[in-house]
C-alpha cells in the first residue's frame, strides 16, 4: 500500500459523510496518474504554491495602493490568512483540510493590479465585463503553465470560481472558502484601515463590539466558532442569523467608512486610468504583447487577451509598463 493509499483510507476514517474525499473526486480535464505519497487534493494545493501567479500576488494591492509601511496586508498575506481561518473550520467539522487549503489558495489568483479598482476598470472596458472569481478560474486552466494550466481537480476549480458570486460550490469546503475569505477580509481591512489612521477602533457600531469583539482576534474566533456551531446543529455550513446579520453591517460599515474613503481610495482614479490605458494600448497594438501571449490572439479576441495579460501585473510592474510605454525616458524618475 502507497503513502497516497493509507492517506485516502485515513480520510474514510476520520472525515464525516458529507465531506469531499480525494479518492472519488470528479476527476481532472486531462487524467494523470496518481501520486505515491500525496493525495490528488494534496497536488492541487501544491501545484497552485508553486504557480507563477500565486507568487505575484505578494506584489498586488489588498485595500490600500502603495501604503507606507511593512505591516499592511498584500493580496497574498490576505490568501494566507484565508487559508489558515478555512482549515480551522475544515478541522472542527471534519471535512476534507486539503481540499479546503487548495480552494483558499487559488480563489484570488486572478485578482488585477491595484485591487478591485483594477478590477472596476478592466470590467468597464472588457466586452462581456470582468469578474476576479472567473479569471482565478482561467489562471488554474489556461493561462499557468504556458496555456496548459494547472490540471486541478474539479472539486478546486469550482471552489475557486465560487468563492464569491453567485455560484455557490457544492462541496462543504468551497462553502467554507466563501465564508472564510469574508470573515478574513472584514477584520483584517479594519486593522489596517486602524494602522493607516483611516478609522479609529472606538468608531466600530457598538452592536457590532459587543456581539463579536472589539478586537480583530476576538471577532475572527467568534465568527469562526459561530460557524462551526451552527453548521454542527444544522447540518450544512451556515452561521446563526444574527452572527451573520452583524458580520454583513460590518461589512456595510466598512463600505461606507473604509472601500469608499477618500483617503483610503485616493489613488485609485489613478490606477483605473493606467489599467484602462494600457488596455486600450494593447488592444490597439497586440503584437506589442509578450510571444507567449501573442500566439493566444490565433483562438481568442484581442480583449481577451488583453485583459489576461494586465490582470496578471503586479501593481508595481502595471506602474512600470505604463511608465516605459507613455513617459519620456528623461521625465523619469530614478
């Protein structure tokens, strides 16, 4: 018996019946053959680690564009904390860890440059709009690897693509995932929505303090725990209405005093310029895209393509494109 083996039988021991198992999965788009000491969920999680497009993601913007500071969350310090918040869940439950580390990994592989506000851009001139969720889900089959993808297993690449939206995954870790990348980004955009002086901890609804904390860690665990319990007693994953309830008026809290904050958000018309731009450039010049990209103009339109190539920059190498291609070399900076 493999390593591989004796880890898919553990998974029959200990997991509970509505929980994926990595040995009835639902299979790849190309079939491979199995490894010998690691599960098919266990590879997922690790080809998406060692993706191109995971290791950029230390490089793109959470909330705030080029914040002054090391401590200020990056696209991939918000993945990482997803990923720990879902497998505590997963653990409690006893639900497939890897399968939910695999999701939480490669849910945001598609985020833009400069956050949502690139994503706001690229949706405005895009034809048929743009939606981060459905190009994670076009990094992990097409666009990694050089157009072969990453071969993931089914279960992950719907985890991803509905990790946010309106397709809801059917499997309980990509349910997980979802909850998990809310409970995540609320909490930790107040901490450096706090480090940047942009809101005070005093200004958090009271309501919303004394149900869930008045801490980041305090408010995590509660919803955490919350979502454990309720789940528990009704049998499919699911928080209890008014620990929900709270959790979305923090949310529209942060709406209204954080996301749309002149001086959280006073770069962003900036950066939806140099998105769009450089859209409209590359759409109106495409062989001035890198080769890998140009062969792709033969299967799909230009915008298309396009739009894969400046949702994969990074917020400093969108910056530097924009620079060479429309400031004149003796204007720049050093």
């Amino acid at each position: 018996m493999t390593v591989r083996q004796m880890l898919e039988q553990d998974e029959h021991r200990r997991l509970r019946g509505e929980a994926a198992f990595a040995d009835a999965h639902s299979g790849r788009a190309r079939p491979e053959q199995p490894s010998d000491v690691r599960t098919d969920f266990q590879r997922d999680c690790d080809r998406i680690a060692y993706s191109k497009a995971y290791r950029r993601l230390m490089h793109k913007t959470q909330v705030f564009l080029q914040p002054e500071g090391d401590h200020y969350r990056t696209r991939m310090t918000h993945t990482m904390e997803v990923s720990r918040i879902a497998r505590t869940i997963a653990r409690a439950l006893r639900v497939n860890e890897d399968l939910t580390e695999a999701i939480a990994l490669g849910h945001d592989l598609g985020h833009t440059p400069f956050g949502h506000a690139g994503e706001a851009a690229l949706a405005e001139v895009l034809p048929g709009g743009f939606e981060h969720n459905e190009q994670s889900l076009r990094v992990v089959e097409l666009l990694e690897n050089d157009g072969s993808g990453l071969n993931l297993t089914y279960e992950v690449r719907m985890g991803i693509v509905g990790h946010t939206g309106e397709r809801i995954p059917a499997t309980w870790e990509g349910r997980i995932v979802r909850l998990a990348d809310r409970i995540a980004y609320i909490n930790h955009d107040i901490d450096d929505a706090i480090r940047a002086g942009v809101l005070e901890a005093r200004q958090i609804p009271a309501p919303v303090q004394r149900l869930l904390g008045r801490t980041t860690s305090e408010r995590i665990n509660k919803l955490v725990c919350d979502t454990i319990a309720a789940s528990e007693e009704r049998g499919t994953v699911t928080m209890h209405g008014e620990i929900r309830q709270t959790m979305e008026d923090l949310r529209d809290f942060m709406f209204a005093n954080v996301y749309r904050n002149p001086v959280a958000k006073g770069e962003e018309s900036k950066a939806k310029d140099i998105v769009r731009t450089l859209y409209e450039y590359y759409c109106k010049q495409p062989s001035r895209l890198p080769e890998d990209f140009r062969r792709r103009l033969e299967r799909e339109p230009a915008s298309r393509v396009v739009a894969d190539y400046i949702a994969g920059m990074t917020d400093k190498f969108a910056v530097y494109t924009f620079s060479s291609l429309f400031i004149p070399t003796a204007w720049q900076l050093r």
